[in-house]
C-alpha cells in the first residue's frame, strides 16, 4: 500500500495595510476608509 502526500497550498505573501483600525466592544475590527484620518484618540502602534 503507498500513500500520497500533497504539497500544502502556497500562500501568497503577506501584506503591508498602512491605516487606522477600529474595534468594536465585540472585538471585531474594521480597517477605516484613507480618506478618514487618525484622531488624538487614537493609538499609534509600531510593526514588530
């Protein structure tokens, strides 16, 4: 008896979103629109 392995699908690279992103109090997040900028509010966070 042999067995098949199947290559894993590729994945296509990672990318780079530059904006601001909101979560609601349900944790679900939503990338805002470019025209709407940061406010003071807002946390600025670095990539790792």
């Amino acid at each position: 008896m042999t067995t098949t392995l199947e290559h894993p699908p590729l994945h296509s690279p990672a990318e780079t979103a530059t904006g601001v992103l909101d979560i609601d109090a349900a944790g679900k997040g939503r990338l805002r629109p470019a025209a709407l900028l940061p406010t003071p509010a807002d946390l600025t966070v670095s990539p790792p």
